[in-house]
C-alpha cells in the first residue's frame, strides 16, 4: 500500500477536522483574544520591543466591533 489511496485515508481525519472548524461558531472573547494575538505577533516580528501588555494597552482603547463583513462603516 502506498502513493496516492494511503494519503487519501491518512487525511480523512484531518477533513473531518476541517469540516468541524468551519461549523464553530467563535464568539465575541474568542476573536478578542485572537485578535490580539494577531496583532502582538505581526507587530512583534516586527519590533521585539512591543510586549502583549502594550496591544492590550491599544486594544482596551480600540475595541473590537465585533463586525467581520470588512466593510468600513
């Protein structure tokens, strides 16, 4: 056994897995702390002088909508 039908088996689990993350709904805290999370590790690759206490700092001070459509209002 081997090729193309063993990778085609191995990666039903990993579909199904997929197919689970893209029903979930996340609410409001968990795009908050994905959010930041975001921001400190593009801004910190960046600058390693920027800590996660100063994008929390920032993002206390510019919440988040909580509108994903990226329109701008």
């Amino acid at each position: 056994m081997g090729g193309y039908e063993s990778t085609t088996r191995m990666n039903e689990p990993l579909k199904k897995l997929i197919e689970v993350a893209r029903a979930a709904q996340q609410t409001k805290g968990d795009i908050e702390v994905q959010r930041r999370s975001f921001a400190y590790g593009n801004t910190h690759f960046e600058n390693s002088k920027i800590t996660r206490e100063m994008v929390d700092k920032i993002a206390d001070e510019m919440p988040f909508s909580g509108d994903l459509s990226g329109k701008a209002h």
